[in-house]
C-alpha cells in the first residue's frame, strides 16, 4: 500500500456507514455529500491528493520502512534533526492550503500514533500493556494512510475537585466487563473533532484518573457496533466561498462519542485496567513533544494568514498612518516571530529519546502552548478593532449578483479596493472571528491543549529553576564586593 | 394620540412597504413575516405592548403635555432629578424584557430626537437652519409613538487622516440640489440599525465634516421614494428559541442606506449646509448626555444578564470552588456595580441647561462609555474561558426530540441540571458570544458610541484637569515642611 | 478635654519614650527629632493642627455628645446619610494637606475604633468578651484625641494552606496566660505603620484563626513593658523638599511588633480566647464599611493629585498631542471619576446598621476597593512610561546652587517651563513612584485591605447573584418568542 | 597591548581627573573611591579582571588579529555562526557576574563600536565623512582594552512633532564652528549612562536630525577641555551588601552631558554636517543587531535572575502550592524561554553583510526589544504581588548585629530559612525592585531601545507582510472548494 489519494479517502468514509447523527437526524447516504460534512471531507480529500502532486510528493512522502512505498511523512519517527525539519516542512506545507484553520489535519493525528508507538516500550512487561498491538497498529496505519480521530476527555459533569461519579449507569466511558473477544466499553466520551469522518478512532485516557475501569487506551473502527457520533450543531454557514470562505470548506465538527457496550477485540487494546500506566503514559511517552511539535508548525502559518487577513484591513481602508494601528498589527509580528523562534528553538534541543527518536525539546514547546492561547484571541480582537463597521457592512454575494450590484459598487468600495474585492476581505475577516465557525476556532486555539491555568502550573512544576536559585544563594553569600583588595 | 400597541408597531411597518434588500432579494409581502425580520420585530412589538400592561403603563408612559394623553415616558423632557430617574426605571422596564440585548430598543431614538429638540434654541436665527422644524417633528413623534432610527456615519471608504472624496459621484450621501420643495440628497449612509423596520429615518452628521453639503439633519419616512436599506447577512441563526435564544428574537440588522435622488421636504430639514452649525450641535445639544444615559443604564441590565449566564454556568458544572473562576465572576461584578454608580452620580450632578432640560452630567457618562466598550469584550471572553468545551457540547432541540436524547440525558447531564438545561444554559452563552449573532453584540458594545481611542482622546480633552495641576504647584512651591516652627 | 493641636501631639509621643529600634539603635531622646519620624511627626501634628484653624475646624470638629467640646470628626458615629458626608467632607479636607500620601493619618484609625465601639453590641452576652471595655476606649479616645495604630496580621512565615505554628516559642502573638491584672501576651505581629508615634495600639486578630490563643482584641499604650517596635529601614531621602518633597514628609513607617510577656489590663481587654467571636466580630462590625469609606475618600484625593502630575509632566515637555498619551491620562480620569462614583453610591446606599448607625454599602466599598489596587500601580507605570529619560534627569537642589546651575538652567529647561520648576515636577514624580517611599506608597496601595486575590474571592461570594442567574431561568424556560400572538 | 586588568581600568579612570558633579560638588581625589562610583567602578573592574582567568581567559578574549595578543571577544567581528556562538558566550559570561545589572558593561560599548566600525563603507566617498577615523578608532580601542560610554540622545526640551530648538544659545549640542583642529561642539547630550567613569565617550546622533549642525559622530577622551558630566543623585544606598546587594554594586550613573564650546580633533570626526548621513548611518550599520544581541544575551541572565529570586520568595513563605503563583511564576518562565528563543534564531538566521560580517538577524531581535520592555516591568509587579508585606519587614544589617537580632530571629524566620536568610532573599528583591536603583532598573529596560511606542511602529513598517497579504488573495480569489471534481 502506499499514501492514498483524496477519492480514496472520500470512498473509505462513504463505505463505512458509521453511525453518526447530526441535528437529530441520522446521517444516511454518502455522508460526503451530506451539507456538514461535505466542505471539511473535500478539504481533507485535498490534502491527501497532494500527496500525489510532482512537486509535493517529496516534502509530503517518504519510503516505507517496511516496504519502500512512498507513506505519509508525518509518520515518520525522527532520528535526526534533519527529520524533524522534513516533518516541519511537510506539516506546514499542509497547513498553507488551509492556513491553518484545520486543526485535525490527518498529520496531527498520525503524528499523534506515530509518538505512542514509538514509546510502546514503556508498556513492555506491565500488567494488561500490550505495546505489540500499538506497535502493530501503527504500522497498519502507516502502510494504509488511515485516518483517525481521537478522544482522550471525559464528559463534563462536574468538575469540582473531588468528583467521583456516583450514576448508576455509567457516563464516562469505562471498562464494564472482558471476554474472549476483548473488552466492553460502555458511556461517552467528549468532543472527538472530525468524529464520524475518519476510519479509527483512537481512545485513550487523559491523566489523573482515580478508578481503574476507566484507564485504558484502544483503536477501533468508526463504524464499530454500539459506536455513535452525536454532532453539534454544524457551523457550515452554506456553500458559497463568497459567504463563507472559511466555513464552507473548513468546518471540522465536533461530536460525542457513545459507546454503547462497544466490544473492542484483544488486538486493538493497547492497555486498559492499569492505573499507573493510565496516569504516565501520555506524559512519559512521546506524545506531548511530537504533538505540541505539529501544532506549533500549524500555528505558525495561522498567524501569518491572520497578518495577512489584518493588514489587508488596514490597505483596503488606509489606516497603516496610525501609530495605535501600527502597535496592533506589530502584536501579531512579535506573537508570529516567537511561535517561530520557540519550533526552532526545539528542534535544535532535540535529543534522542530511549528509543532512538529525535524528540523535540518539550519544554519549549510547553512555552508555545502556553503563548498561543494567549495571542490567538487578542488576534480577534484586533481584527474587530480594525475592522469595526466595516464588519456589519457585508452583503452576500447573492447581493453581488442582482440589481443592487451598482449601488454596493459605488458605496462599499475602498481607498484600495473595489467594492467586491473590500467586501470579501471583510466577510474573510468575519468568518475567521466573528461567525460560529470563527468563534469555535478562538476556542479551539484557546484550550487546545486544555485548561490555560493547568498547563501554566505543569510549566511550573517541570521546568528546572533550582540553577537560578543558586545563583541567588550565592549573591546572599557573597559579602564583599567583587575584588574588594583593588 | 397616545403611545401604540405591539400590533399598531407592526401594521404601521407593514403597510410602508419600504424598499428593503436581504441576500439579494427585495422584500416583498409582510416585512414582519420575513425570516430576517420577525423575531425582532415581535421583540419590537412586546415592548410597544407592555406601555398597555396595567402594571407597567405608569412606569412607561407619561401624560402628553399636549393632550394629556399617556405617551412614551423616553420622549419626556426631564425638568427634575426625579424626572431622570424616572427615564432610568423606564429604560431599565424595557431592557429586562430582552437583558439589554436590544441596542435600538425605541427609547434610545424616542431619546435621542427628545434631545436634540430640547436643544432647538441653539439653531434659532442661524443660516439653513430650522428648529421649529425639529420641534414640530418632536412632538409629531411623541405624539404618534413614530419609531424611528438614524444614520449619523458615513461610508468607510478610507480613514486616512486627511481624506477627500475624489469621485464623481458621490460616496458619502451629500446635498446636490435643492428646489421648491426641498433639498436633495444623494449618496450613502452606513450603518442604520433596525433600517426598513422603523417609520422614519433621522439622518445627521457627525463632527468633523469638511464639505458644506455633506453637513445637514433631517428625518423621513422610511418609505421616502428614491431611499433604499441594503441589509448585511442575517444572523437570526433560525426559529427554534431552545437552539438561538437570543438570535430568534434580536437580530436587530444593520443596514447601508442609499439615498438615489431623494427629495426632502422643508418642512423636515432641520439644518442643511451650514458647517459650523453641522460640526457643533450634536455636541453642544443634550444629546450625548442622554443618549449616554440611556445606553448606560441598558448596559446594566445586560451586565446583570452576563452575570446570571456566567453563575449559571459555575453552578451547573461546579467550579464555584476555583479561585480563578471567582476572580473572573467579581470582574463581571465590578463592572456592574461601576456602570450603576456612574448612572447614579451622572443623575445626582445632573444640571438644569439653558432650556431648562435637567441634564445628566455628561463627564461621568463619558466616564462609563470609556469603561464599557472595554468590559463587555471580556465578558464575552470570561465566558468562553468558564464553559471550554460545554460550549461545544450543544446538540441542538431536533437531537432532544429524537432517537438520541436518551444518550444525550445520560451523558451531557451536570452536576446541577438535567442534559437538556445544561445545554439550555450553554446554547444560551454560546448565542450570546459565539453566534453571529453574539459577536455582532460584542462589536456593537464595543463600537457603540465610536471609536475607543477616540472616546479617551475626547475626555482627556474636556476633562478638567487644572485643579490638580495646581495642587501640584502648591506642592513645589512649598519648600518647607509644613508647620516647621513647632 | 477636646480636639489636640500639633504641639500637643508631639509632646505626647516625646513623652513616652517609647522603645523604638531603627537600624539596630533604640530612639532615644525627642523621637519628633529623629530623621525617620520629624518629619512624618510634623506632618501629622500639622492635621491635629488644622483643627484650630477657624475656617476649617467646623469641617474637622463636631460637638463631643458627652462634654459638648470640640472634637475630631473622624470619631463621629454617623446617623444620617448627612453625617456620612461630613465624614467624607472632614476626611478629603486632611487628605488634601498631604494629598492622600498618609495612608494612617488619624481619621483611619479614628474611624476604625468609631466602627468597632458602635458594634460593641455583637460583642454582649458572650465569653471573654467585654463590649464595655471597647465602648469605654472609644470614648477616651475620642474625648482626648488621642493617636492609635493598630496590627492585624500575623508574622509571615509560612503561607501554605494548612500551616500550623510548630515551634516551641511562640512567633505570632498569642495569650500565654493571665492572671488578676490581665492577659499576657508573648509574640510578634507585622507591620503596624507609625508604630512608635502613635500613643495606643490597638491590636485585633483577623479572621481565620484556628487556635484559640490567637484570637483577641485590646489596646495598650504605646510604651506598655514589654512592648517593642521594630522599624524597617527609612525610606525618608533626606531634609530638602526640593530632592524629596514627599518621603521628607510622609514616610509612615512599618514596624514588627513585639510582644515580650506584655500584660494588657483587663479594661483594656476587649474579648480573647473566644474563636467564634474573633473570626467573626471584624466582618460582623461597621469596621469594613467604614474603614472603606475613609480609605476609598482619601484615594479620590491622591488619585486627584498624581492626574495634576501626570499632566505636570505633560505640559512641561509638551507631548499632549499624542493619542496614546491622552489615552494614558484617560485611564487616571476614568479611574478618578469611576472612584468618586463609587464613594457617592456607597452613601446614597447607606442604611442603619442594628445599632442606629449609618453605614455606607459594604458591597459598594467592596469595588472600590477592587479596583484600587489594580489602578494605582498602573498610575506609577503611566508615569514612568511619560517621564522616561526626565525622570533620570534629576539634578540635587545642590546642584542647583552651585557654580553649575546655569548648565542645568540652560539645558534642563522644558517647553513651559525652567529648569528648576521643570526638575521639580520630575523629581515629584519620581519620588511619588520610583523612589523606596514612593514604591512603598504603590506597595501600600497593591495590599491595602489584604491579598487582592483574596479580595475578589470574598467579592463573589459576598455578592448576590440569585437575582441574575433567575432572570437566565425566565429566558430558558420561555420557550416561544414574546407575542406570538400577534 | 591587551585585554586590560581591573587595576589598570581603575588607575586609568582615576589619571583621567574627568570633571564630574555629583550633588553640586565636583569630584576630586580618586573617582574611583567617591561613595557614587566605588561599587560600580569594581564591578567594572572585576569584569576585566576576569579576562585574565585562566579559566574564562579563553571565553572572554581572542586573538587580535593586528598582534595576536589577547584582546576583548567583544571585540571581535564575527565572520562566522560560530563567532557569534562566541559572542554570545563571552556576553553571558560577563553577564553572570553581575546577574545582568550592568546594562553597560564594556561589552555593550565595544559591540556597539565594532558594528559601526565593521560599516565604515557605508562613509566612503560621502561628504564630510571620515570612515578611516572610525576605523582607526575600533582599532585603538580594541588594541588598548579602552572603556567607552556614549550618548545619542538630544535633551527633552519639547517632544511635540514639529519641534525646532528656537533659542539663541544651543541645547541640544551642535557644531557651531571648525578649524584647523577640528570641530567645535556647544550644547547638551542627555543620558551617558556610566559618564565620567569610561576613557572615552562615543557621541552620535540618533536618526529624524532636521538640523545639519546637530547630525555628526565623533569620540573624544573623557576628560577633553569643555567636556562636563551632570550626575543625577546616586542610587547607591550604602556600603552594605547585605542591606544594599545590587545599588552597593552596580549603580551606574547616568549623567547629563555638557560640551563647552568642545573641541573635537579632526582624526576623532567620524561624520559631520551631513544630514543623510546622519539620519541614515546608524539603521543602515550593524549597530541595530549586534547591540541587541547583546542586549537581549544579557536580558536573558537577568531574567533568569529574576526567576532565582521570584522561586527564593516562594520557597521561603511557602506559596509553590497556590496555582495563582505557579501562573505568575510560569510567565517569567515564558519570557526566559521566549528571549533565549529569540536570540537563537537570531544567530541561526544570521546573514553575511557587504562588508563580510555575520549579522544576527535583526527583525528577529526587534522582535526581543518589543517583548522585553513589556515583560520586565510585569516581572517587578510579579515580586511586589508574591513579597508583599514581606517587602516591607526589612530591617538593616545592623539590626541584626544589635541587641534585637533574637527577636528577629525568631519573628522573622520563614518555613524554609532562617530570619537572616529570609530578610536577605526580601532585601534583594527589594533592591532589585522597589529601591531607586531597582526602580532605576526597571526605567532603563522599558526604555533601552528607546520608547516603546516608536519600536513596534518600526517593526511595523520594516516587517514583510507581502507574503501574507499575497496568501489573502489566493484565498479571496479561489471561489471553489479545492477538489471540486471529486
């Protein structure tokens, strides 16, 4: 097998039949051709043709090492900082052709398993570990470009220090009983982002788990039996890329996965009923370097998008002669340079890992996840600032094509721009923040990684301060001015 | 006359047939039964009725001083602080039936047109102008519970410094004739809110104008011939008030008018090239006084409403317990209690002005018009940080009627609610913040008296800061330690 | 007796010979002479002094209710919303003489000791507790004029969340024994400011205590055996008014107190060993409303003052013309306003406590004093942020009688001003903000009614938000829009 | 000749008798001995004391390329990624000492003039330009080890825009005449940091001259006839490294810079009367990025510092658990990890310049000098928040060499330290933030590069945005899903 081309994907999807619902309503048929899905599936279908592109074959591939088929270089375990930089350029040459807005782009995701596997030897002779299966599951991914999703979060019910769920029935998903065919997964998970238009979905459990029964990690089918994906409302505001640039082709949904007593086979468990392995692996795997590595590099080409789209703004209505505009855009430069100075900066402390990978320097990495949820949302609002009215002044491009065409010519047009040109830039600008599907990328970007005033407390706890320390003591020593007998 | 009924507003809007453009289309038939328009106008509606509610009609109406027939209490031309306070518990009667989320509820023109012609005077014996006609139109309002709405900006062609309009013709609607019957007016207007859906249309000019035709004031019916509303996208999300609690009932559309040749008649022009008078009188008037107390003392409602929607969600999710979260929920409460005390002390400074109009201070109104723009973007904010992925957990009411709502109850319970009012709490913040319709709340607040470096440029300008100056003398001038001879 | 004037003031505190150490020496002889306290002792003498002043002691002095004389206003316990503005009037008047610099002239603890005495009742019936003591301190106080500071906090050793003392000694104060005369007390407690110049301390615990010993509330003198005040160092600069016209003035002095086997006389005792009542009796009290009262009134004053050397600075070197200088001086007009809004609400919103005394909102206050702390820094930072290099360009008032002050006349002269007044205002400013007196200042102000986060912690959960979080049920739970009738 | 010791810096500073003011008295005897200097002058002295250590010697100098000898690595002209891996090395080495304190250790000077000196092309051929005098000035510089301050800025009479000097005698200094010998220079420079204690003083103007006689760039000997250098007031608090471990150490001085009628020798004339080129000459050198690399090398120690301090403070009073600390800590972690980010792109992007030099790539840099004027300031408040009282329990080291050092002893000690320690760790904080010099400190980071306002504006104008805008377009452009086929 080798890397498949963007109508494999799309004809993987359609044969699933996997059980999703969307507004209340099953979805039947191809759900390619379904309205919520059909933008963000032609968006992804795109992204594997490229990797049939001449130009691209070689920034996007790389040999099997099983077979020397050409396979998605984003799984590709690094050896060297030299592949961590092919991983770099391939990641974002992905993200340009959505820049950025697509935060489940296959490569996070295979990066994502491509980091777990490659520590599966953490798993090796632990109780119910099964680092063979990762391992296996892995390749299988690799030689068949499947796409996945994942859900690694419990449903939020009560999120009180102490909470121990008391229902009856379960509601976080959990472990509930084991056969000869495997284990039985029953409750729900949250928020799998693309659920329901990918082949595997990947569960495994976040940290700080205190019940046995809910620490496992596994990968099953979509369309697995008693698996369902409930959808949020869909944020596709219709067709027209006039309207909705963005939506129209970017809208990734979000669903809540049931699992409803979902049998998982023995092959596809990589672990389950082992608490300290449930609370350690994520951290003590490669998972946290690799996939803050990839969405640093997706973020990086946001931000340049986001410059374009604010100073476009600014020419289309002539106000770069303004000190206080200047200080704005200049925020987004400086939050662009430091995303790109802190991936540099990690892949040059890069360091080989017990297995033989090239991990990205972690707690730099850390830094970029605990800046970009910061500045992403100031972008927001500086695009309202600068935009102002010019953000309510939006006709549809239905207005374009009928009879009130020359007034809109005349009265929206710009110092830089007609009105048609200024008009697109705006509604580019209102999908990107103020549209539902705008808004759920601030949020998106803002928790990425989780809750900011948790990831600024892990940053505290594991970052080294004890050498500056030192060097306080020795100050509180020294007595004497330096070169006191001159 | 005496003020309307909910049905009178409706008929009245109805029978106009004023030319208005939604997505490319005019719209024909019933305004108040097009998909864009209903919902605000039933809001609309509501708020004509409840001036007929025995409970209320004392709080909202007042004797015409005409005929003493009850008419709307925001066309009172308050002579007493007493009075003031009444047109607070007014305001405020009317805001809590929609949480402040009605920018343009009829109080704010009824307000503003009460203002101005309480300033009549100031056009009395200069060139072009016309009070009687401001007068008249005044009383012909509060008389007719005439709604209305205004257009005081024009189009955002180009915010240079020192910007000219160079086309032939015009952009920016300007004065290009005048005859027997009235001036002529051609060109553009941004930004009528509730455009089409109101009987008249002030229109007036801001500050700053350059061009003796661009300079000028009047009112006309919406359906004035040659007057045009060209809607932006509608953001009423659809009918469902489960799904769009707020966007269902005030989307209140903002709207480019066009002026194609308009004639208007004398006896409407209240001022017309003149430009001293046109740069000066919307600031010498008592129109930024009250129009600033009308929109503060709405403001509070709203806050009030954030404050319940940010509670509600601690509460049904837990995390009352966090000292972040309780730092975030008093900054909500700090800006409330900060709007409620400047309205007060705005009406306990209030001063009698040369008409006898008891007028709020306007420095203190400044004051919160400097404060408020600044606050309601982090409400938005606290918002999305408090409810993380909840606000991403929003099956819509179609899922609840359906095969899935019992997976839905189990699984998107919370500590405090059912699923279905857990997710009546969230669906709730997300419309308020993350639709387009909430986006366009926050960019409204933010943008609602101009431009928020030019809001603190004109206090610093006004505000008088020499008695501190010379406090600080006092100090360098006294070159001894007080009471040195002790 | 009645209102005291400055002579009378330092003589008192001369005559104690109180035991004060200052870098590692105990005062000895005049402390009025010593040059950490002459001239913060000439400062506060000057306020006694104002007393006798004819057009002001009407502001300052009322007739006492026991002998008729004149004395401090500061002591009145307030009955009507009148009487609340006295107090204010009385406490602006004093702040203006050394604009708002004293954090502890005497009205502070004047009105802390009025507040605690007019809630003695809380203190009736209960163990320990002897609200007869309390009411009769008062009385002597008032009647005699006498100076006070007081100490709440214990020594910060340990901030952790469940920090128990474990050493054999006591550090935190605390009752060892007692016997026929009174109660002994052993320990230390931190930072009384003027402690030493002051003839009482009035020593209470804050709430929060878990161990009985630490729970107790007296007044002794000042120069009680046992008794101890340990200063920091000086922040006093030096004589010249011109090189430091606040800290040669104002600087207030922190001091650790020690308790060294102290007996405090039954009389003096106003409860001890009683848990309940020592964690309850200061929330319980007046003592929040009021205190917050003179603390946010003596604010207005300063904030008044450093708006008069903002724009000092302004002027001199002529950069109002900038939009983000004027956007800068804005934030202290805003905050200005937004602080005297809040005074005034707080006594528009003033009602009888159980004992008939007037007490300004407590919630009300509770924002004033949220937001403060959070402004005064960012006055400091406008400050240096417009001073920049002007404020390292400060010459010595020697320099500027020596042989080269026609350089410094001629190349330190500004716009509007010479060089002398120009350093001046410079110099003014950096001692209100750069200097070790005018950090402390910003330090005071950060910290003044405790742990800012602590402060919007007691903000939430003191604060009524059923009220709002209803209004969000009446929203969910209508679920058609209003009128559908219609 | 070669790197010098510290004894020769001092002995030559003392023989140069430079005429100094300090508080209105003119320095005599040995500089090096006044209250004002001998701290700093060690400190500087022990920087080039190291150059001798045989364990730095090889960090710290190079091999001169005229002799071979051992001459400062600041010196050096980098020609490689490598050397500035040196630079950088050497600059870190030296910034250690001193924890970064020293914003103008002689490393900062030498850099600066070996970057103009490494542009001298850019004055061949131009109109009264002397690019064999700058030249040969580097030279003796680095040959001679010699100390050198500068000045760049003119007086801050007026900051309007349209500022032209209008008095008879100059302020701002200015050529007023030449001869045979040289140029004559009369007026004011403002703020030579360290003036008085260096050999020699580069002055220069800084680009938007408007005047021809006010663009030149010269050096001459500190102690050159006419030449005076006005202190400011010392921050220097006392001889007590324990009460004062920084202002003891490491106060610089800034001083106020007076030419009398000054002659500059012709071989000292780097440019003069040339307006272009002396608006143009100090952008278009490699001035901007060697000085901030070195700038940015040194701020990371004194963040790292900062970081020491800010964990001391938390570990004695025990407040690691609390996630409100661990999040303000964590942003000084941010900064630290995002500055040395920033300089290590710097140097990986370093490009060769005409002239053969490896320039470390400025826009990157300026990035770092719009990140650290706003970080530094926060990481002072930081301290103030988490020392709080603590900040103000400060008793001098003689205090606890009196007889109360056991009361202090135990009153003061903390979970972690004993109360000498403790007072220590709060003392440092508090020199390093709260006294003059820390506030001093604090002024000269948010203005190194000068006012933050103009930086992000250049960084504004300079960046590229094209690339982004382009992808704006594409995007504007592409009216069809990608994969429209499919």
């Amino acid at each position: 097998m080798t890397a498949i081309t963007g109508k494999q994907y799309i004809d993987r999807i359609n044969k699933l039949k996997t059980n999703v619902w969307v507004d209340g309503k099953q979805v039947t048929g191809n759900i390619s051709e379904h309205p919520a899905f059909k933008g963000i599936m032609k968006s992804q279908a795109s992204l594997y043709e490229m990797q049939h592109d001449n130009l691209l074959k070689s920034i996007l591939t790389y040999p099997s090492p099983s077979t020397g088929n050409p396979v998605g270089l984003s799984y590709l375990q690094p050896k060297t900082k030299a592949d961590l930089a092919k991983r770099r350029e391939m990641i974002q040459q992905w993200a340009k052709s959505n820049n950025g807005m697509m935060g489940r782009s296959p490569d996070y995701m295979n990066t994502t398993l491509m980091a777990f596997a490659s520590s599966a030897q953490f798993l090796e002779g632990k109780e119910n570990c099964f680092p063979e299966n990762l391992r296996g599951f892995y390749e299988y991914a690799r030689e068949n470009d499947i796409s996945i999703t994942h859900t690694f979060v419990d449903p939020q019910v009560n999120r009180g220090q102490y909470y121990l769920e008391a229902t009856t029935e379960p509601i976080a998903a959990r472990v509930i009983d084991s056969n000869d065919e495997g284990i039985i997964v029953k409750g729900a998970r949250l928020l799998a982002t693309q659920g329901g238009i990918t082949e595997e979905l990947l569960v495994m459990s976040a940290a700080g788990i205190l019940e046995e029964e809910k620490g496992f990690a596994f990968s099953i089918p979509s369309n697995t039996k008693g698996l369902k994906f409930l959808c949020r409302e869909s944020f596709v505001g219709g067709d027209s890329t006039f309207n909705y640039p963005l939506s129209s082709r970017y809208d990734e949904m979000d669903t809540i996965v049931v699992f409803d007593n979902v049998l998982v086979p023995w092959e596809r468990v990589f672990y389950y009923n082992n608490l300290d392995v449930s609370n350690n692996f994520m951290m003590a795997s490669a998972f946290q370097p690799f996939a803050l590595h990839q969405v640093a590099c997706r973020q990086i080409i946001k931000t340049e998008f986001v410059l374009g789209v604010v100073q476009s703004i600014i020419d289309t209505i002539n106000i770069g002669e303004y000190l206080h505009v200047q200080e704005k855009a200049s925020e987004i430069i400086v939050a662009l340079e430091t995303m790109k100075a802190l991936v540099m900066k990690s892949e040059a402390e890069a360091k080989l890992d017990e297995s033989g990978v090239m991990r990205p320097d972690r707690t730099t990495l850390q830094i970029s996840i605990n800046v970009f949820p910061k500045v992403y949302p100031r972008f927001a609002e500086i695009i309202q600032i600068l935009g102002a009215s010019g953000l309510m002044s939006i006709p549809t491009e239905n207005s374009f094509q009928s009879s009130i065409r020359k007034d809109l010519d005349q009265y929206l047009q710009s110092k830089a721009d007609t009105a048609e040109n200024r008009v697109k830039i705006f509604r580019l600008a209102w999908d990107m923040t103020m549209s539902s599907f705008g808004t759920r990328q601030t949020l998106y970007e803002r928790l990425f990684f989780g809750d900011p005033v948790r990831l600024s407390s892990q940053l505290y706890f594991t970052y080294d301060k004890n050498p500056y320390v030192q060097r306080v003591q020795e100050v509180l020593n020294s007595n004497t001015n330096q070169l006191n007998n001159l």
